[in-house]
C-alpha cells in the first residue's frame, strides 16, 4: 500500500547523494530565492472522500490529528433478517478499513454520511498500526477456505461489526510519541523532545524528519544524515512562532514533492552539505543576533566582486493565501489572507496562493500567511559573488556579510545573505549566490 511513495522516496534517495545536488539543495526546496510567480483565480479543492476500495490506492501517512476517508481492505455481510441478503435493508457489514501508513495512537471521531457516532456503542477494534499486532479475530472467523489470514503489520485500521453505512470518515491522532515509537531516527536527532500542541498537532521539522529517514514509507535516510544541531534549532523556532501542523502525504508523487509541502509549514530551506542534511528557516523579525561570518573584500574572486539584484515585480508576491483544513468546521477548507494595500495599489496584484492541507486552526493559518508576506512583499535582495580557494570553506545555507570598500559594494552596507547556491569551477574556484536574510 506504500509501495508508489516508497519508490518515489528511493528515486529521490538515490538522486540526493550525487555531489553536484549536495551543493544546492534549498533554492528548489523551500523556495529559498522567490515563491513560483503570482497566479490569479481561487484554488480549486475536491471534497473529503469516503471509505472506499481502489487498486493502487496510496494508503496516508498523516501525523498529528486530522480526518481520513480510509481505504476498505476487507468487507463481509451476514442477513440479519432485516432485508434482502446484500441490500441495505438492515444486514450487518462486517469491514476492515486502513486508515493510515506508520502506528496511530488513538482512534477520536468516527462519522457516517456526515454524522458522528457513538463510538462506545458500535462493536469495533481499532489497531494502532504496529509491527507486531495480531491478525483480527473477526476477519479470522470470517475467512474463506484456502484464504490466507493477515495482520496488516505497520497499517493502523479499523475492523467493525455493525448495521451501519459504508460511507464513513476517520478523525484520528497521531502524537511524536506515536512516530518516535516506529522509527528510531527520531529520539536519535533529539526531535522527540518537542511534544504536539493541545491541539494535537505536530511540530513541523518532526514531520519532516520522519519522513527523510523513515525506512518503510520514508526516504530511509539514516539519523546521522541529518545535521542534528540545526534541525534540533529549526523544531525550536517553530514551536516558538507556533506553527504547528497536522499534514497528510496522501498523494504518489516524487519525495521532492513531499518534501516541499513539509518545508511550506515554516518557510523551511534544506541544504546539504559535508555529507549531512543541514535545516534552516527564513526568520521572523523577531529573532536578532543572528551568527554570521563577514567576508574580507581581499576574499573576492579577482575581477569579481559582488553584485546584487532583486527579482522582477511577478516574484515579489503582495497578496498572500493559504487554504487550510479547518477543524472547527469539520475540516472543510477555508482561507486565510495578508495583503499589501499600498503595493497592490501601485502596482497591482501579485499572488502567491498555497493549499497547506495539515493547518487546521485559523490562527495558525494566519501566522504562516503573514510571515509569507512579509518576507516575499520586500522583495529580498539577492547577491552573487566570486572567491579562490578560501572558498572550500563556505556551506550552503550559512549567513554571510561583507566588509565595504567603495560605491562598488555600498548596496550591501548591513544587509545578511544566506547562501543558497555554490559552483566549483574547473580551476579551483567559486562562485557563490545568496539571498538576503530576513
């Protein structure tokens, strides 16, 4: 039921060991320079699915707390005398549903055709998703000769027996400690000590990291390619801001992919550098004294000193929205907005829409827009510059400055650049590209 992500995820693996992709990882992940160009209209979003069963379906990873259709694996109906064998006069199905990929902690609402139901009234077992778990005994009794039992190892379902509709929806719970428990790589980088909110959603940068290194439905990246300290930083500074998620990978898509949606949650850039993942954030205003080194103009590469730009007015967005899964109205979507009135007014709208499927409160919808805003709507300078050999000594993502000498380089007089681009030439020397901080 993995199997679409998990290939995915091993195309991906592979293709990220190649030096030439360790340079520079984070202009493409994350949107390290400028968000994709402004595009008008509303976004268009189908409607919450119900359980049913299709060949090749990708079965969920989800983390936090949010609402599933499910996917029917097994279903059965014995004549209860209340209709025609079969019909939907009153016949008991007995139904096997799998939820999700990876071990959910707890089952918390179940709906039919809309409907809550009574959960301590129906005649179900809830398997959280284990390596271990047992066959279900209803399925077991209900076999057909020569069919092979099966305990669905690593799939959190749901077994009933019940009068009931087939058209039902899950809301369940997925904790740190729930995804500490399935792949240890978590605890190993420290990540297991930022707990969900009372909301019971997660820290992004642990949903990202489960990812990468989650050997079943993961990239399978082992604890050790990941740079520990900074990802260690970027799960503290987004519990700081509160941007806590509940995000679903339900689609078969490259890892990539994936990997983008989970970085969206905190304005995320991933670098790889020196054989490890290093994690970083485009900061809120808030967070000073940030650690950078300056560089000494005698560093420049001869014949090229730094220059500097911005992009064109289409990758300066001024109207920022984010559609989210809103758990106040059963999950149905709603948007969220930040604007620029005097920006759009001089210049017209400019757009950046995202559909963040794992916020799920209006408040956190509302941080993430207005931190998009703010850092797409000042349009951050950019800068490119040359060195020697004292290069080698440079990473993707570190912060960088420059001491002045002359007009030459006036434009960059107290501004910091992360770097997100770096290009070994033949000779021996680089050539570097950076973004303003912010």
């Amino acid at each position: 039921m993995q199997t679409a992500i998990t290939i995915a995820g091993g195309v991906v693996g592979a293709s990220l060991g190649q030096p030439q992709l360790g340079l520079m990882v984070g202009a493409t992940l994350g949107a390290a320079l400028y968000p994709p160009e402004a595009q008008g209209g509303p976004t268009s979003l189908g409607p919450l699915g119900f359980t049913a069963a299709h060949t090749g379906q990708v079965l969920p990873i989800v983390y936090g707390r949010t609402r599933v259709p499910g996917t029917l694996i097994w279903y059965s109906v014995a004549d209860s005398g209340g209709g025609k064998k079969g019909g939907p006069g009153g016949d008991d199905r007995r139904m096997a549903i799998a939820l999700a990929e990876g071990q959910v902690g707890s089952l918390l609402t179940l709906w039919s055709q809309g409907d809550e139901l009574d959960l301590g009234a129906l005649d179900y077992t809830f398997y959280e998703g284990t390596g271990v778990q047992t066959a279900d005994a209803l399925i077991t009794a209900n076999l057909a000769v020569g069919q092979v039992d099966c305990a669905y190892p690593h799939v959190c379902y749901f077994v009933i027996n019940a009068t009931t509709e087939a058209y039902l929806t899950f809301e369940i719970a997925r904790t740190t400690a729930d995804v500490a428990a399935g792949n240890p790589a978590i605890a190993a980088l420290g990540l297991d000590a930022y707990p969900e909110d009372v909301n019971g959603d997660m820290n992004p940068v642990v949903c990202l990291a489960d990812f990468m290194t989650h050997p079943r439905y993961g990239l399978g990246l082992a604890a050790t390619d990941l740079h520990a300290a900074s990802w260690l930083e970027e799960a503290g500074y987004a519990s700081y801001m509160g941007l806590f998620c509940s995000p679903v990978l339900d689609t078969a898509q490259p890892g990539t992919s994936h990997i983008e949606h989970l970085l969206s949650y905190f304005d995320g850039m991933l670098g790889y550098s020196q054989g490890t993942f290093h994690l970083h954030s485009r900061r809120s205003p808030s967070r000073e004294n940030l650690p950078y080194t300056q560089i000494q103009p005698w560093e420049w590469l001869d014949g090229y000193v730094p220059k500097f730009g911005r992009g064109s007015e289409r990758q300066v967005a001024n109207l920022v929205t984010v559609e989210y899964r809103n758990r106040a109205d059963a999950y149905n979507t709603a948007p969220t907005e930040r604007r620029d009135d005097w920006d759009i007014g001089r210049r017209g709208i400019y757009r950046e829409q995202l559909y963040l499927n794992g916020v799920t409160t209006a408040v956190v919808a509302d941080r993430i827009t207005s931190k998009l805003l703010w850092s797409r709507i000042t349009g951050p300078k950019t800068v490119e510059w040359g060195m020697g050999p004292a290069g080698v000594w440079y990473e993707p993502l570190i912060l960088v400055s420059f001491e002045m000498i002359g007009a030459a380089a006036y434009a960059l007089e107290g501004s910091i650049y992360r770097i997100v681009k770096i290009t070994e030439n033949p000779d021996g020397t680089f050539i570097f590209a950076g973004v303003e901080e912010r």
